[in-house]
C-alpha cells in the first residue's frame, strides 16, 4: 500500500510528517485529511488560534507533493449558502 506524507502548515509554522500513514489511494488519503481538519479545527479555537491560516500538504513516498487541502475550504464546504446572512439592524 503507498505511504502518504500529511505535512502541516500554519501559516509560517511549517511542520513535515515524517512517519506518514499507509492508504490505498491518494483519495483516500485525502478523506483522511479532511477529517483530521475537522477533528482540529475546534482544538484551534479553544486555544484562540485561527484555524482559516492552517494547511495540509499531502505527498508520497518521494515527498512529491500531490495535493494541498486549506482547512479553510473544508470549513466553507460546510457553509448552507442558502440561509440567508443576519443583518444588524441600524
């Protein structure tokens, strides 16, 4: 099975993976990542951070990187585009 590096930045915070996690496919992978955004996005805001500057790079075994995945367009990918936005009244 390939091997899929998860590398994380956060804005100039860059931190490389460099134990990585075995999946069947690079789509795969991905899924994984998606989840794992969910899972720290609340961790971040507990600690006050934003999470919007937050990326993962995902590469393989070459470290040839394949995919990048802002945290940000998981978050917007939850957004009901059809409710409309409150607007304060003046």
């Amino acid at each position: 099975m390939p091997r899929f590096f998860f590398d994380f930045s956060q804005g100039a915070d860059r931190r490389p993976d460099t134990e990585g996690i075995e999946f069947a496919s690079v789509e795969q992978a991905y899924l994984e990542a998606v989840r794992a955004v969910q899972d720290m996005w609340s961790e971040f805001l507990r600690q006050r951070q934003d999470p919007r500057r937050c990326v993962f790079e995902i590469c393989n075994d070459q470290h040839e990187l394949l995919l990048v995945l802002p945290f940000r367009e998981v978050m917007d990918s939850c957004t009901d585009r059809n409710v409309p936005l409150m607007r304060a009244k003046v």
